[in-house]
C-alpha cells in the first residue's frame, strides 16, 4: 500500500492497529502500510497528541530484537 497524503497515512495506521490491539511497533507498522519509518513515527506523534494512538507496552520487537513501544488505539467514545 502507498499513501501519499497526511490523512491516508493516519488512516492506514488506525486501519492497521484496529487489526492488532495488543499493540504493533513502529517498524511493523512501516511494514504494513508501505509507510516509511520516519512517516510512521512523525504520524504516530500526531496521533499521540490527539489522544488517538497510546503506547500499549513496551517489549523486545520480534523483527529487531530490541526493546521497543507497542502501539494501539484507544476505542472511540460514543
């Protein structure tokens, strides 16, 4: 998947944390959308400081072995 648009990007990032909600990594995200990392990470923070996307836990990421934030999405308030 590409996206080349702010709004796409945060799209494809909930999209893809919806699917997996003990948490994914950054690097796992850039894998799955087709995001770069550096996208990933700046996206993450806006979605962070909208209250959107919070660090789930933190654990040893299965691709790099190194200790890194899980991610996931706070469930809409209805």
């Amino acid at each position: 998947m590409e996206y080349n648009n702010y709004t796409g990007q945060r799209k494809a990032i909930i999209a893809v944390l919806q699917l997996h909600p003990s948490g994914f990594t950054r690097l796992q995200l850039a894998r799955a959308t087709g995001i770069e990392r550096a996208t990933i990470c700046r996206r993450v923070a806006e979605l962070r400081d909208s209250g959107r996307v919070f660090v789930h836990h933190s654990d040893l990421d299965p691709i790099t072995n190194t200790k890194a934030e899980f991610l996931a999405i706070k469930p809409l308030q209805i």
